[in-house]
C-alpha cells in the first residue's frame, strides 16, 4: 500500500483522499495519522489518530478522484457523467475525443470506461487547466488512456473514426461540423452547457449537420434522510448543473438538409 492512495472515512461528511507514504504523517481536526499505521492493513481495517479517532481505511472508487480532484474550475458531477458515459455508449477501446478539460473530473471517468486499449483525446486551451487536470489523473492512475492537447477544439479535431466526441464548453454548436466529420458512421456526440440558449444553439447546429436520435435532459439527484420515524428527503439537493444532449451521426441526410421529415409521409 505505499505509495498507494487511500480514502480515509471518519463519517459520511468527511473523507481525506491521501497518498500513503512510509514514514509521513496526516493531519486533521481530529488530530495526525502515522501514515505507517496505515502500510499493509487490509481495506476496511481501522486506524487510529493521535486523539484516538476512529478512521476506516477504504479503496478509493472513481467518484472519489472525481469529487476530490484539484479544482481550478467547476468540475462534471457523478450524476451527470453517469448519464454522459451511457448515452454516449463508450467503453473498453473506444476512441474518444473531449473539450474542454478543465480539471479533468469528466476526462478521468472517461478514461477509467476506454481502458485498457482505448484512448481520450482531451483538448483545452488553457495550459494551466492541463497541468492541474494531468494532475488528477496521475493520482487516479489513469495519465496513460488520455492524450493532454493544448488546442482549441472549434478551429477543428485531430483525430477521425471516433467513437464519441463529448463537450463541456461554451460554445459547443461550433464544434458540431467537426464532430461529424471526426466519428464513425453511428457515433456519438454529447454536449453538457449549463443554460438553455447554448443548448437550443447546439441542438439547432446538430440537426443542420447530419445528427440524428438528438435528446436532451437534465438530471436531478435528490438525497434521503434515512432513519426509522424520520425518513424524509433531505432539504438541500444537487438540482440543476446543466442540460445534456445526445445525437449520432446519420450518413444521409437529415430534414435540416432537406431531406423530409416522418410526418411528411
């Protein structure tokens, strides 16, 4: 477990993602952790800090390098990437391209669902989002399934036969020409934008540019107070973050290019 990183559980609302470290130690509010004390104990074993708190020793799961990540910017929510990773249908091998990385919460996820033969191309303008976002997947263990590019995405994509190409950006509909020409016959493109004129702007560019099966959603995650006599839900919730939309490339043409609409028949 040295050189490992662990997720130390003292209670629902507290969690510490460290790296274990022979011979270091962790400090918290409830006092340090030898971080010895920690080498070669299974996950689920308990250790004890100076005050005599109780921490449980726990495997972090990929929602804890995506919540827990160096932040420079607001990152992608579990609730959200859950959506984006099943729509966009990706997994072991895909190819997939990404804009913009900012801390790279949604790149890890990306990257954890193509391993162990696929790949993220990952573009950003921002050079100091990169390092941060390299960062993070570094400590997820997940650097060597992305590909960092320091390019603006809507001048065009590198890459062709992808599998998906998946936005978080602001001005997503002028990626959507380049979008088309990147994927594969059937593939993908999701966009997240938190308001609706960018989604209305994007859902508009997709259905003039050879998309079809184009969706949008929002997803509302709502907590539960559980407890015998007091089960209610919980008064503060994860509400809107964004709206999604999901479309595929079509090789004829779509009713946006003249082509007729169902109802015309």
């Amino acid at each position: 477990m040295d050189g490992d990183h662990v997720l130390l559980y003292l209670d629902q609302r507290r969690t510490f993602l460290i790296k274990v470290e022979a011979g270091k130690t962790f400090h918290t509010h409830k006092g340090f952790i030898k971080l010895d004390d920690i080498i070669g104990k299974e996950y689920g074993s308990t250790v004890l800090s100076s005050t005599g708190a109780r921490f449980t020793v726990l495997r972090p799961l990929l929602r804890d390098y995506i919540m827990k990540a160096v932040r420079r910017t607001q990152i992608t929510y579990p609730k959200d990437i859950a959506l984006i990773i099943i729509f966009s249908g990706i997994g072991p091998g895909s190819q997939v391209a990404e804009a913009g990385t900012g801390t790279g919460a949604l790149t890890t996820a990306l990257a954890h669902f193509v391993r162990p033969n696929g790949r993220v191309y990952s573009y950003e303008v921002r050079g100091e989002f990169l390092e941060t976002a390299e960062k993070n997947l570094k400590r997820a263990g997940l650097m060597e399934y992305v590909e960092l590019k320091n390019k603006d995405i809507t001048v065009g994509i590198d890459e062709t036969g992808l599998d998906a190409v998946i936005l978080d950006m602001a001005t997503p509909w002028l990626v959507v020409p380049h979008a088309y020409k990147a994927l594969k016959p059937c593939g993908t493109m999701v966009s997240f934008s938190p308001t609706i004129d960018q989604t209305l702007k994007t859902v508009e560019a997709l259905k003039e540019n050879g998309f079809i099966d184009i969706e949008t959603v929002e997803c509302l995650m709502r907590g539960m107070q559980v407890e015998r006599g007091k089960t209610r839900p919980q008064t503060l919730m994860t509400a809107h973050t964004g709206y999604i939309t999901f479309a595929r490339k079509a090789l004829e043409p779509t009713a946006g290019k003249g082509a007729k609409k169902a109802d015309d028949f």
